[in-house]
C-alpha cells in the first residue's frame, strides 16, 4: 500500500472519541429524567425540562467548538480541551450526588 491509499494515523483516536461521546450521550439521556426524578426529587416537568436543556445543548455546542476551533484555538487543541471538558462533566454526573452537587439547581 503505498503513502497516499493509508489511513491518517489518527484516525482510531477518532473512532475511540465517537464511540465514547455517543456512548455518554445515549446513557445520560436515556437515564437522566429518572436519575433526576427518583434521586434527585425532582418533578416530572422540571426533570423533562433538563433533559431538553441537556439535548439542546448536545447539538448545540458543537457549533460553538465550530466557531471557537476555525476562529481560535484550530481543530486539535479544540478537541482536546473540549474533550477533557466533556469529561469533566460526565464525572460530575457519575460522582456527583445531590441537586447542588449536581449543577442542576434546587429541587
């Protein structure tokens, strides 16, 4: 195979990122309004109300890492700060316990 019909050297790190993000997003939103509803006392409404707040921000905020990466910071530095960022917030949801705790307000 010669140089130019190989793959980029990054792209299971791509791979590895997309199966993480997509993992992390249909686990949080499939359990969120419960999680938030059984644990955290939370009324039906308000908890659909985060888990809309929660979805609306996962397809928006990629725009802003559009903005920020092509304006800023370029692709891989976005990426990475992003992606710990990213991992940040879903320790904050495994460990955090509590509605302070949490980020998501009073019950």
């Amino acid at each position: 195979m010669n140089a130019q019909a190989r793959m980029p050297r990054g792209i299971p790190y791509i791979i590895a990122n997309e199966f993480a993000e997509r993992f992390c997003y249909y686990g949080v939103n499939a359990t969120l309004a419960v999680y938030m509803t059984q644990h955290l006392h939370f009324g039906q409404a308000k908890a659909t109300e985060w888990q809309s707040l929660f979805k609306f921000g996962a397809y928006f905020f990629p725009l802003i890492g559009a903005i920020v990466s092509d304006v800023f910071w370029g692709k891989y530095r976005t990426i990475m700060v992003l992606a710990v960022v990213y991992c940040a917030g879903c320790t904050v949801i495994a460990f955090g316990s509590g509605p302070v705790r949490s980020g998501l307000g009073s019950a």
